[in-house]
C-alpha cells in the first residue's frame, strides 16, 4: 500500500517535503514583495541565495528533529520546535547575506516574509495531515454518542486518544462539567454541554448510549447521584484510572472500565510511609497466622514487597494457601517464604514451628468470622478464636517475639454474638499479656471488608447471575466497609507505630446500609433494583446487629500520628491480669469439655457488655417489634418492610 511505502521512507519524504516548502516560502516572499512581479536583478539574487538558505535550514531542522516527528500526532511541542529552526536559521541566513555575501540590496522584509510563511506553511502541513486523518475517522453515523463527564486534564486526554484512535466505535458528544464557567467553551472542537444538573436533560436531547466519568478524584456521593441520574435511562457507566494514571498522562480508551462498587463506596486513599513499611518487615522474620484469608493473604502479598528475611504463611484451609503459594511463586523466590498447613489449636505443632522459624513479627488474622455459624458453634469459635490466639500469645513470650498483632473486629464492641464475644475476648488476652511481656502486643481493630471470602458483596454478586432476588436481613442494616488492600496498609502502619498495649482502631469512614449497596450492585450489572432483580428482607439472624460500633462506651478516641488510624483508650482500669487468667483458663476447660452453658456463662462473666439477647424479633398483629435489650429501646417496623 502507498501508506506502508510512505511510513517506510517517511524521512526521505519529509525531507523533500521540507525542501519544496523552504523554496516555496522564499519565492512567496519575492513575489508579495514585488507585486507578483520580481524585477529580472532580484531574479538573479534568488539564484545566487537560494541553496544556502535551503542548506541552513535543512541543517538546523536536522539538529531541532523537525525532520523526525509523526505529522499526524503533531503537537504544540512540534510547532514550537519549528518556529524555532525557522527563526534560528533566518537569523543565520541574515549574517551570511549581508555581511558574508555582501549582498546589502536583498530586502530584509523578505527575511521576515520568508520567515513567518515556512513556519506557516510547515506547521499547516502537518495540522491538516492530522485533522485530515482525524476527521476520516470519525463517521458519526457508524459510531455511538458518548458523554465525557469532567472537562479537566483526564477528559482532555481522554478525549484526544478517542480522536486518534480508529477502532474505538464512540464519537463524544459532548462534556459534562459541574464548573459552570466551563459551559459553552469547546476541547478540541467538543462543547461543554452543561453540569450534573443537566444531565436528564441533556441525555434526553442527545440520547447518548454511555457516559464516562472523566473524574479520578470524584467523590463517592457524585459517582452514585450520577448513576441515580443514569438509572432513568438505558446508559452505561463507565469511568477511568487512578489520579495517578491521569498525573502520567496513561489515560487511553483501552483504560475505560465499569464502574465498580468500590468506585461508590471508595475513601479517599490511603498514605502510608512506604519506609516505615519498610523498616517494620525488611529483614525480619514474619509469621502470618490465616494466610489463605482474605486479610491474611494480602499481609502476605505487601509484607514480600518489603523485603522480608522470611515469611511463614501458616494456616489450615490447604486449597487457599495452595493458591496464595502459587501466586507468590510467579513474583518471589521460595527462598524468602514457607507455606505451612498447621492447627492454630494445635500447641504442638506450633511449638514446633516457632522453634524451627523464630519468628520476630507475627500478625495473627486466623479467625473464625461468620457470625450465624458461630451462633451454632460455639465450642468450636472459642476454641479457634480465644485458645488459638492464647496459643500463639504464649508461644510469642516464650519465644521472645518482637511485635505481635492481633486482627480484630467491630463485632467485639458491645458483642451480640459468639464471634464478636470469642474476638472481645482475645482483644483482652493480647492486652493483658503485654503487661506481663517483654513482646510489644497490640490489636488493630476494623469493620467489613469488601469482597472479603464468604462476604456480603460476592453473595450479591452471585445472587445477582442466579436472576435473585437478592435476600437482605433489614431495611435499615448498615455496616462500615474499606477495601482490602487499604485495611491491610493501616494495619501495616499501625503496627510499625505500636508500643505495646494499644487497642488502634482504623478510620472506617461512613456505615453504609446494605440495602442500598445491593441496589447499586444490581445497577452496576445493568439491571433495575425490584424490577429485573427483587430484593427480599430475611429478618435478623442470630447474634447479628442493625448497627456496628469501633468503640465501647468505656473508651475514649484518641489521635495517632496518622490520620486514619485511631487508639482506643479504656477509662476503666482492669490491671489485675492473675484474675483474667484464671477466668480464661476455666473458659478453656469448659471448651476443650464441650460444655456449651458453662462457656457462655463464663464468656459473659468476662465480658460483661455482651448481650446474646440483643435482638428479639416479636410479632404483635400486623407490627414486627425489635427490641433493642443492649439500649433498652423498641423500634416499630411494618411487616411488610420484610416482604420482597
């Protein structure tokens, strides 16, 4: 194809290119100096002038790599570069005309005449080579309209990687931009349509079939009122990368994705001290107890970024540390890790293991969470959850251990449930021992994560491909959510800044109520919420909760260096550690003797604030009663709240 040929020998035809336009403009300038008529002496100036001129200026665009650029990405960086050579290699040709060649009759105006047409003549070439090519790709009648939501520098670049792009099947319609003083003006010949506020209308005058949030630091509130906007109608959502992408300048249309629960829920992001990081695990032995969990895989994954001297991932779910061993195979050498299936339970085994290893750090994730099953097993979540961590306690002072981290919950406040009383109880095991310990014990505690194993969001998720309906247990239940990775980094960060002591507890933003995250997840798959997909109320299960808390009421909030990490500070004053291990160890008998009763007397003698009844569904005629027994307060909900 001439196409092909062309690019093959584009230098060699640039080059040519250069020297018709060199020639063209000095013999433009002779005749608009003379009228169209160059008297016969001048004639013989140009022939005299006009090979060192072409010589100059093809030997200065050869140093400015004019000759080099592709004309059909030409940008303001090309055209600078050519005013550049052009006035540089004037200036040049001045000082060999006249004082050189001594040729004090050539009109200067021609210098500058010459001048200002070869810097619009090349600069016109290649604009129009470009607007040509940009132009025969973009047929509005093969393609589908799109809105780009945001006319800040990720639009731009959005938007100009659209017009280059041949295989993209949208043209932009046009900008949506909530800085009214943005309306009216046009990037790269696209107006700005309008703000948010216009959005019905606008989508009603130019029915795009999707919209792109051009908008890397939009705030939750505004992803979701603009998908709210959108659920009138049949369009898609879609939105791009990281701030840090746009800073980059990496936007392309090959970026644009779906927009995600996460995008609606998302915080902003977390900043962590990557040497802090660093000096907490670089060199050191760690041990992480649930490694094949959803927490406890991601320690894993960031702990290897920073260069431990060993990393024993210990758990018992074999097929979840098979995939965690493999994933970490791809990227590390099995030099610097351990895989090991092991009982928190089993004393002996872990013995062993801390004997062989020595661990320095140890981040204790393994927990039993489901709070309904736990209802049902109570044995077996005092067993994992407070001997387990008992356990590894022990073993930790045994060992000399230099900083143990126990992964808590916001279950373990005000507990309702066997879960959230078993990690109250190890929460108060990990701060007893450390006044008794030459090892710095110390607890993170936070809420939900998303998309965690066995969570809310992929149930959802697969309710959701089953045609629903999507079951939730209360109109009004909310929960506290962050992403995986980002509860991972402050847990990091908390356990560099830790003492000894300390209960931290991570900034968990605002609850969010699950009916309303299911009926963004059901607009996310492009359906309508109680119209494609039913959402159906369940009721309340066992031990759970319409609210979570982060503090007790007997804890006082106190600040940390960092600003989404926070101490939780008791007012009240248990020091008497003798007591709380003679308590624990009558709760481990009991355990290890099945005596389900005798457990939850002795769980709630420790932990006074637990409530088992703290949720009691009463029917009363047409009315389903929910009394708080925790607050001492009736709530009122029509029966048919928990209908579908």
């Amino acid at each position: 194809m001439l196409t092909d040929y062309v690019m093959k020998y584009r230098k060699i035809v640039v080059l040519f290119v250069n020297l018709f336009l060199i020639v063209a403009a000095n013999l433009l300038a002779f005749f608009l100096r003379f009228e169209w008529r160059v008297p016969p002496e001048y004639v013989g100036m140009i022939k005299t002038t006009m090979p060192f001129i072409v010589i100059v200026r093809i030997g200065i665009f050869y140093f400015y790599e004019i000759n080099a650029g592709l004309w059909r990405y030409v940008s303001i960086s090309d055209l600078y570069h050519i005013i550049k050579g052009v006035v540089l290699s004037s200036v040049i040709i001045g000082l060999i005309i006249y004082p050189v060649m001594g040729l004090n009759t050539y009109p200067r105006s021609i210098l500058i005449m010459d001048c200002i047409f070869l810097i619009m003549l090349m600069g016109g070439t290649r604009m129009f080579t470009r607007l040509l090519r940009e132009r025969n790709r973009i047929n509005l009648f093969d393609k589908k309209g799109v809105f780009i939501y945001g006319a800040g520098d990720a639009g731009e670049l959005l938007l100009r990687d659209m017009l280059k792009n041949p295989k993209y099947n949208y043209h932009p319609v046009g900008f949506i931009d909530d800085d009214e003083r943005k309306k009216g003006l046009k990037i790269h010949s696209v107006p700005v349509l309008g703000s948010g506020k216009d959005l019905e209308r606008l989508i009603k005058k130019y029915t795009p079939v999707e919209i792109i949030i051009a908008i890397p630091s939009a705030k939750p509130s505004q992803m979701r009122t603009i998908m709210n906007e959108c659920k009138k109608f049949e369009i898609t959502l879609k939105t791009l990368p990281s701030l840090k992408d746009v800073i980059y300048g990496q936007v392309s249309i090959s970026q644009i994705r779906d927009i995600s629960v996460e995008d609606l829920l998302f915080r902003e992001p977390v900043h962590v001290d990557i040497e802090n990081l660093k000096d907490l695990v670089c060199g050191k032995r760690v041990l992480v107890t649930g490694a094949a969990g959803s927490i406890g895989s991601e320690l894993c994954r960031q702990i290897m970024q920073h260069n431990p001297r060993q990393l024993i991932l210990y758990d018992r779910n074999e097929n979840g540390l098979y995939l965690i061993d493999r994933e970490l195979s791809e990227k590390h050498s099995r030099d610097f890790f351990s895989v090991i299936i092991g009982d928190i339970c089993d004393m002996n085994r872990l013995s062993l293991k801390f004997r062989k290893y020595s661990p320095q750090i140890i981040f204790h994730a393994a927990a039993y969470k489901h709070v309904p099953l736990m209802e049902d097993n109570v044995v077996e979540s005092v067993k994992n959850n407070v001997v387990g961590t008992w356990n590894l306690v022990e073993l930790s002072n045994q060992f000399n251990v230099e900083s143990f981290v126990q992964i808590s919950t916001d279950k373990a406040v005000n507990p309702t449930s066997i879960m959230g009383v078993s990690k109250r109880i190890a929460e108060m095991i990990v701060r007893h021992i450390n006044m008794v310990s030459k090892t710095k014990f110390m607890v993170v505690r936070f809420g939900n994560v998303l998309d965690s194993n066995g969570s809310v969001v992929p149930l959802f998720k697969d309710q959701i491909l089953k045609g629903g309906p999507i079951t939730v247990t209360h109109p009004d239940m909310q929960r506290y959510f962050m992403t995986i990775p980002e509860a991972v980094q402050l847990v990091l960060q908390a356990a560099y800044m830790g003492k000894g002591g300390e209960v931290f507890v991570l900034d968990m933003g605002e609850p969010i109520k699950i009916v309303d995250l299911a009926k963004n997840l059901i607009t996310l798959s492009g359906l309508t919420p109680d119209k494609d997909i039913k959402i159906a109320f369940t009721g309340l299960r066992p031990g759970e909760k319409l609210y979570e808390e982060l503090f007790e009421e007997d804890e006082k909030i106190k600040e940390t260096p960092h600003r989404k990490i926070f101490k939780a500070i008791s007012i009240v004053h248990n020091n008497d550690s003798a007591k709380f291990f003679d308590q624990l160890i009558g709760l481990q008998i009991s355990a290890l003797g099945n005596d389900k009763m005798d457990l939850l007397e002795k769980m709630k003698c420790l932990v006074p604030t637990y409530n088992p009844g703290f949720y009691e569904p009463i029917k009363n005629g047409d009315e389903l009663k929910i009394v708080h027994t925790h607050t001492q307060r009736t709530e009122s909900t029509s029966i048919s709240d928990f209908t579908a």
